[in-house]
C-alpha cells in the first residue's frame, strides 16, 4: 500500500472518519434509549462504525482504495 493521496486528501478523509463515527454513536444511543427499534438498526449502526474506521485508516496511511483501482478523485 503505497501512499495515493496528498495531505488535504489525508485530512479530508481524517474529518470524514471521526465525523462518521460520531454519527455511529448518535445512531447507537438512539437504539439504547428506544428511539430507534432495536432490530435491524444495530447493522446501521456497525456498518457506520466499520465505514468510518475505514475512512481513519485511509487518512493515517494515506492510502485510498479508490485510487489504487485507477480511478481519479478531485480531493
């Protein structure tokens, strides 16, 4: 994994991965409190988890997925 991406690339997605997991914890308060019904809002709430722990490592490394499969992105 080589890095792909310049630092406002990193920072960006640094951002994007702790404000999703924000949202991750919102989301899993919500399911705890019984405002959101139990069932199928905990995989909502994972996969917020697992896409914005994705985004951190993106961000650490400096390495985007999206680019290492050919396609450019503007940030």
């Amino acid at each position: 994994m080589q890095c792909n991406i310049n630092a406002k690339g990193k920072a960006y997605r640094l951002v994007g991965g702790f404000l999703t997991l924000g949202i991750a914890c919102v989301l899993a308060g919500l399911v705890m409190a019984g405002v959101l019904e139990q069932g199928w809002w905990w995989f909502v709430v994972a996969g917020t988890v697992l896409g914005g722990g994705f985004m951190l490592f993106e961000g650490w490394a400096g390495w985007c997925v999206v680019r290492a499969m050919g396609f450019k992105t503007p940030i």
